[in-house]
C-alpha cells in the first residue's frame, strides 16, 4: 500500500517501512516497536525518548563530505570547519555522543552563555575550534582567555563595541602570550525568511554596524589585537527554508570580509555563515518546507565566495558553519502510547436500539447495513438528512435521549464508511472528516516535550509504530495528558494525519513524533509539573545487533517539587502526619496507605499504561521512596 506518513519527505532514508512496522534503517533494522517493547518491559512507563548516536555520526558526515566535495570541484583554496551550537540541545546523552562520533572531523561547540562555554571548555578536544557568540561580561570573556590558554582553539565572537572594549581590557589584565582568536559578528541588510528572519537584516539583535565595524577595526589596530581578527561572523536565521536569501547574505558579507582584507586585517582568514541550514519536517509533498539541497547549499557558497575573492584579490577564506539543527534533529524520536480515544462511543457497540425505533432510525440502520460502493453518496446524502430531521424532533419532545444517542453513532458509522468507500478527495469529503474524526488521548506533554509545536505551530512527523500495513481510516487529533486546551495537534484538511481504529483495551498503540533532537528538549517546560521523558540511548555493535544504554528516567513527583524549591522533606511529613491522625482509618489500613502514597511519590507524573492481558503494571525500576 502506499504510505500515508509521507516517511520518502522527511526520513532521509533513516527509516523504512517493513511489513507492519517501522524500523532503523541501519544495521539489522531493528524496529521501534521491538526497541520499544523491549525498554518497557523492563519496567519503564510513559513517554520515550529514543536517540540514535549513528544519525549524529551520518548528518555530520555528510555536511563535511557535502562541502569537502564543493571544495575539490570549485577548485577552492579555504578549508571547512563546523561547529554545534550548544543551545540547539545541551543534554548530556546527546553532547556526549556528539563528541564521541565527530572526532574524526575535528568537530567542535559553539556556546552563547557561561554555562555554555563550561560545557564547551570541558568537552572539546583541544584543538578542535570553540567559537562563543551572543552577549558577555567581564567573567564570560575572562573565561575564554582562561580556555585560550588551556590551549584551546577558541573564538570570542564581538556582538558590540563594549564588547570589544572589555576584551581589550581582559587581555591587558592577563597579559599572557595566549589570546583568544576574535570573530565580529556583522549586522547585515540582508535577512532571512519565515518565523525566524528577524535574526538578520538591521533590526537584528546581534551584530556591528557598518560604522561600528570601522571603529572596531580602529580599536583592534590600536591596541594590537589585529593580528587576532581572524573570522567574520552572520546569522539570518534559523530553518532556512529559501536559499535566495542565503545567497544575497553571502554577497553582502563577503564583501565586508574583502573589504576589511584589502584594509590590512592580514590575519582575517574565516566566513562563518551561522546556522540556518534546514530540516524537512513536512509528511505531505505540497507543503515541504525548504526549496534547496544540501549540495544545492555547499556549492552556493562555495561558489559565491570563490568568486568574491577572484574579484576582490583577496585568498579565499576557510567557511564555517553553526548548523544545529541539521545535525540534531534526526537522532531523536519521542515513543508515546495512545491511552483512549475518545470518540469510540460511536461505535456498534454503543448503539440502544428498541424493540421499535423511530421510523427514522430504522432507515439510518438499513441505510448503514445495505452501504455498498455503489449507493455510497446517496446513502450518505439521506443519512445527513435524516438526521437534522431527528435532532429537530428530539428539540420538539418527541423522541428521546437514546433516540438521539443512536441517530449520533448511526450517522457517524455511515459518514465513516462512505468515506473509505468513495475515497475521492471531494471537498464534501473532506468536510466529513471533520465530523468523524476521532481523538486520541496519547501519554505525553507537547508542552514538555513539543514547545515547537505549541509555540510556533511547527510541524513533527507522526506516525504509528507498527499496523503500518493496514490502511488508517481514522482522521486524528492528538490530545496531550496536560490540562490545557493547547495541548492538542488538531486534525487539519490540508494536512491530514490518519491513525487506526484500535481497541486499548485489547491492545496497545504507539505514536512516534519524528525529528525531536533540535530545540525541543532545551525549551521543553514542566507545565503541570510533566518532566523530560524516559529516554534512552540505541547504540548497535559490530554484528548490526542494537543494545539500550544510558537510561535515564523521568523524574519521580518528589524529585520533581525539589526542583521546583518545595521542601519535599516537608511535604513527606505533612502526607505522613496526615495519614497518622485519619480518624477514618484503622492501623492496617494506614500501613496500606503508606505504602501505596511512597510508591507512587517514588514514579514519575506520566499516566501508567497496563500492558495488554497484564492486569499487574511492573513496578518502577528505581524506587526511592520505601514501599513498606
């Protein structure tokens, strides 16, 4: 059949559909769902968060091999060099791997804040390039000298004339042989597109001026630190869906590093274009979000600057590039199990029908029973009719609640089934849908766990798990487990999501949301005091087999108000006093108590699932609280 998960637009290849399931597509080909059967049966519940070192290790690879190639083909002169932006996602599991997999490439870290440049200190090889951009103090600059002579190959990027100004009066404070290299970011005309172009063009947050760079060319002469000036630096903005505007960028910037080349800034030898590279996250083909290719992207600017050193006769710089998204993005995927779906009420099941109905209700029931292909759009023309005529009677009295109740799941049984059987793409249809969609309640906080969505309306791809060889009929919204109304990926015409009809009760129903690795985890919030997922590293041996390590999972309620500044010493005493002195208990049934309350204060805020003809949850696979 084909797929209605769009998984050729945005997967990139690293998943593939066999049989029923989704699988890596590495190695042996593991599936999600045998990785994700595999963690829960041991214990763990809720939402996973899944990360896959080997896709970090190709999207890496691929950006060096991407220019590198660009390079030998444009016969050009400059070296490139890449470094990760910290803020895109500082996890550990994720840092670490990161290092881990790149150091063939001599890969390093960009980091916008103290605690940023901490991580970068630490986790760097030496050697490998540091570049710390975004506003500084005294202490922040202060530690990138500390770092320089470390012997680390760090960059300190100015983002303003008092920035440079405490720079220079750190390196007099120091005095030591070892400078840190500096880059300035500039401000340019050009910007970028969508949500996030106000990060270029003149009303930008960062970056010097024309007149501001010309004093701070001054500056560096003055005091001697031109021999240092070795990068210039710009950014026009995150998930860059349009290559135009990089290309006008690049014009525009490498004639500023021409211009200042030709000035005497001898040592000036690097273009860092910024971040911007973008992520496909579309699952329907009329609505993909970037217009370019990689290779597309490593020729243009290649190419472009290639041809502004010809004409400027200045050497062609080495390029860097700060692209997280691109790297990030693809190595995480959230697992969460459906709960409930919430329009199940309409089912056949649920009908109340009399020894004598209505007569309108018996035809709704002949009509549903005798609906073939052939008479499809005429039964369903009759079934809308018949109804508003019912809803009209029920207003006047004259017929009851259960009436109602079975004009409801008649109709939408019709609605339901006409729809697979004409499968056309009217827009009559299409409306339709809208009445039957059903609302799946899944096990995850899209606050936590998807802000992108919740505050940029940003599209992940989403999908079942396995049954992927059984066509979906049902149009789905997702429903979040927070107590908000915002907590909800509707169901949208333009771009429809489809999931199976399943029975929880019978048996369990993952999602899995696609392409979480970039941002989302950094800006994830506790709303309802709903932590970062369970998650879990998938690393694969030398035999193609997989192996889980470096579980670490979500926080239980108490650690959860510690981090909060509750006095969870407090509270344990005030929920125990509380149960001591219940005068509607007796001492069996308080020890019972007791132990139930630590138990559950020991498991995260995330809703147990019971596993299907399991009737027993697994315990928590790290208590800390006694279970008595």
């Amino acid at each position: 059949m084909n797929n209605p998960y769009g998984i050729n637009i945005w997967s990139d290849n690293n998943f593939v559909i066999k049989d029923s399931t989704i699988n890596i597509n590495h190695q042996n080909q593991p599936s999600l769902l045998e990785i994700t059967q595999d963690i829960r049966n041991r214990g763990y519940r809720g939402p996973l968060l899944l990360r896959f070192p080997h896709l970090i290790k190709k999207q890496i690879s691929t950006l060096y091999s991407e220019f590198n190639r660009a390079i030998e083909e444009f016969n050009y002169q400059g070296n490139f060099q890449a470094v990760f932006p910290l803020k895109v996602n500082q996890f550990p599991n994720f840092i670490n791997a990161l290092m881990e997999v790149s150091k063939e490439y001599n890969y390093g870290l960009e980091a916008g804040s103290k605690a940023e440049l901490i991580i970068a200190m630490s986790h760097t090889p030496i050697g490998s390039p540091i570049t710390v951009n975004g506003f500084k103090d005294r202490e922040m600059i202060s530690l990138c000298f500390i770092a320089s002579n470390m012997g680390h190959n760090i960059t300190i990027t100015i983002e303003g004339i008092g920035e440079l100004e405490t720079i220079i009066e750190v390196n007099r404070e120091f005095n030591s042989p070892t400078v840190p290299k500096i880059g300035i970011r500039v401000r340019l005309h050009s910007s970028g597109v969508g949500i996030w172009a106000k990060s270029g063009g003149y009303s930008s947050k960062f970056g010097l001026t024309a007149t501001e760079l010309l004093e701070a060319y001054e500056l560096l002469k003055k005091h001697k630190l031109l021999e240092h000036f070795w990068m210039i630096h710009f950014h026009i903005g995150s998930q860059m869906g349009d290559i135009a505007p990089l290309k006008k960028a690049l014009r525009e910037a490498g004639n500023i590093y021409a211009d200042l080349k030709n000035r005497g800034a001898e040592a000036l030898n690097a273009l860092n274009i910024g971040g911007g590279l973008a992520v496909e996250y579309s699952q329907h083909q009329h609505a993909t979000e970037m217009n370019y290719s990689l290779k597309e992207f490593s020729n243009d600017v290649i190419f472009l600057m290639k041809e502004i050193s010809k004409s400027k006769g200045i050497e062609e710089p080495d390029i860097f590039t700060e692209s997280g998204r691109f790297i990030a993005s693809s190595h995480a995927v959230l697992i969460a199990p459906v709960l409930e779906l919430f329009s199940q009420e309409y089912h056949e099941k649920s009908l109340r029908l009399k020894e004598k109905n209505p007569p309108l209700i018996q035809e709704l029931y002949d009509l549903w029973k005798a609906l073939n292909r052939t008479n499809a759009r005429e039964y369903l023309h009759d079934s809308l009719d018949h109804m508003e005529s019912l809803l009209t009677l029920f207003d006047l009295g004259y017929i009851d609640l259960e009436d109602r109740s079975n004009t409801e799941i008649l109709v939408n049984l019709i609605v339901k089934k006409s729809i697979v059987l004409l499968n056309d793409g009217t827009d009559e249809l299409k409306k339709l849908q809208d009445r039957i969609q059903e609302r799946y309640l899944v096990n995850f906080s899209a606050f936590q766990s998807l802000p992108d969505f919740w505050g940029l309306k940003q599209h992940f791809p989403v999908l079942p798990i396995d049954k992927l060889d059984i066509k979906p009929t049902n149009p789905a919204t997702i429903w979040d487990i927070t107590c908000d109304s915002d907590g909800e990926i509707e169901f949208k015409r333009d771009l429809p999501l489809y999931l199976h009809d399943i029975d929880v009760t019978k048996e369990e129903y993952f999602l899995a949301f696609f392409l979480t690795g970039a941002y989302q985890e950094v800006l994830g919030m506790k709303h309802n005091l709903f932590t970062h997922p369970t998650e879990a590293t998938i690393i694969f041996d030398e035999n193609g087999d997989y192996t889980i390590s470096n579980i670490i999972e979500s926080q239980n309620i108490m650690d959860v108000l510690d981090d909060i500044d509750y006095d969870t010493n407090w509270i344990d005493r005030q929920l125990k006093r509380q149960l001591d002195e219940s005068t509607v208990i007796n001492q069996m049934q308080r020890d019972e108590l007791l132990g139930k309350l630590y138990l559950y204060l020991s498991e995260n805020s995330y809703l147990k699932t019971v596993q299907v003809n399991n009737s027993i949850t697994p315990p928590a696979p790290h208590a800390k609280y006694p279970t008595h």
